[in-house]
C-alpha cells in the first residue's frame, strides 16, 4: 500500500475533530524504525508524539538522546503530570507506563506488568483511545511479542487511525503482525512510508 492512500482518506470536517495525538509502540529493532519515523515528521508539526520503547529497566536510559539525533522534533522522556504538548516527542520512561488522559495529560505508572512488558502499548493506546476517540492515531513498528494489539483494537473501536508497519520489512514482525492480525489495523505499510501518511492524516488539509 503506497503513501497515496492517504487520498482516500476521510478526514474530520470540523476542525475540533483533527486528529490530536499520535502514539507509537516499538520493541526489538523499534530504535533504528523510530529513528525513520521522527526523522520524517518535520518542525511544528501540530500534534504531540508519544512513544512506547521497550527497554532494559536495569540501565539508565539514553533513548531521548538517541532519538533526538534523528527527530527534527524536540525528544524528552515523559514525566507525570505534564501536559503534551504539540511537536514534541514523549518516550515512556524504563520500566513506567505511559498514559494519557484529558487534554493531554500525561502520567506514569508503575502498576503490574501487562503481557510481561513495563511501559505497554497496549495501555497507552487504550488511554489515548479514552482521551481522544477518532482524533488518535496508533502505530506499531518492529518489536517481538504482541503488545499493541489489545491497544489498537481500543483505537479503532473509538474511531481512531490505527498503522502498522508492514511485517515484511519490518526487522522483527511480531509486534506488527499481531496488530494487523487484530483485524484493527487501517494502514500496513512500509517504514519509509509511514510518517507520510501520518503527515496527510494530521496536517490541516489547506497545508
């Protein structure tokens, strides 16, 4: 499926109902695909980012930096309690859950494993679900494992976006295979080809 599906796509008359927020979810090989993602998706562009990576919980992380050697957008790892704020990148801190609530509202939690993995795709995709219905998008990059697929199915049930990379070119297609498994997923496309769908379904159309 090539970048020029997103012609076909419906977007929100009302400019109340733009799509509000995008979340990611990535586990093993997520590093190099997120750093195509974000290096694609320009300055000012007008929603907030959030990312799950999964991690070694056992080290200090570096990924905010790491990111943001690729991102053109600002990189930082999430805190409890802030808002989200358009054109940044927020990555869920080793070993917390990443969520989002009213109005962006982001909180960090260190409740039980989900699928043993600590932060979950699938919770901050159901939280963003909650928070902004049709206005989330999800998508889900390499990784192994099917964390994501509960999330996503949350997403689409409320109307949301859901893309997944296609697992065929996906370093590691567990992750993404389960999503498109799912029967949720909107997109499967390949990396390359992501943030400029993400790009046609987020800007403002007179863009």
């Amino acid at each position: 499926m090539s970048a020029d599906v997103t012609r076909d796509v419906s977007r929100p008359e009302r400019s109340d109902e733009r799509y509000a927020v995008v979340t990611v979810a990535a586990s093993a090989g997520g590093i190099t695909a997120l750093g195509v993602l974000l290096g694609a998706l320009p300055v000012g562009f007008p929603v907030p980012v959030l990312v799950v990576q999964h991690l070694d919980p056992r080290h200090q992380t570096v990924i905010a930096h790491v990111l943001g050697r690729s991102a053109q957008l600002p990189v930082k790892l999430a805190e409890g309690g802030e808002l989200a704020r358009p054109g940044t990148v927020y990555v869920a801190p080793p070993n917390r859950h990443l969520l989002v609530g009213a109005a962006g509202l982001l909180a960090l939690s260190d409740s039980e494993l989900v699928h043993f993995v600590r932060p979950s795709a699938d919770l901050l995709f159901e939280s963003a679900a909650g928070a902004y219905g049709a206005r989330a998008i999800a998508c889900v990059l390499s990784g192994t494992g099917k964390d994501g697929s509960m999330g996503v199915t949350a997403v689409k049930s409320r109307g949301g976006t859901v893309i997944a990379q296609d697992p065929e070119s996906a370093e590691f297609k567990g992750m993404p295979q389960a999503a498109v498994d799912s029967g949720a997923v909107d997109f499967v496309l390949p990396l390359e080809e992501i943030a400029t769908v993400v790009r046609g379904l987020v800007e403002p159309a007179d863009l």
